[in-house]
C-alpha cells in the first residue's frame, strides 16, 4: 500500500509527520491549512526534534506530498490534491 501512496521511500520521520497530518486533516477537513505548530505537538510528532521535524517537512514539500498556501513560504500545510488522487 505505501508503494501506491508514493511514500515507500519516506524515512520514519517523514511518515510520522505526513500521518500527523492526515490525522488531523481529517477533522478539519481536506482544504484546511494546518499550523506547523499543531503538527509538532501532534503525539506522534511531539517527541521528535525540531530539526528533524523541520527537515521531514521540507522533504514532503520536496517531494509534492506537502503544499502551502499561495503566496506563502512556510506556516500552514496540508496534504497536496496529488495525495488524495493516489488513494
């Protein structure tokens, strides 16, 4: 399954970050921004870090797992639409 994903590759610290996010994304909804804060005190986040988190996150965002809102530079995150289109 995480070959269909595109995250076989993903080190722990990336899938721990990007399952933070699908976590919380599922209550506020697929289209809301997630404050970098609140996927650091995420419990599956909260030990990690702050460089490594910070890294995993820049990765995602490498990797287009991960998108910004337009015009934004770092902040809020949520799951890029190609994330939702390989389920």
């Amino acid at each position: 399954m995480e070959s269909d994903l595109g995250i076989a590759g993903l080190s722990a610290p990336e899938k721990a970050l990007l399952s933070a996010i699908v976590s919380v994304q599922q209550y506020v909804g697929k289209n809301t921004y997630i404050p970098s804060r609140e996927i650091q005190s995420h419990p599956l986040c909260e030990n990690m870090a702050s460089p490594t988190f910070f890294r995993a996150l820049q990765k995602l965002l490498e990797k287009k797992l991960l998108e910004l809102p337009e015009g934004r530079a770092k902040g809020l995150y949520r799951l890029s639409d190609s994330m939702y289109s390989k389920k």
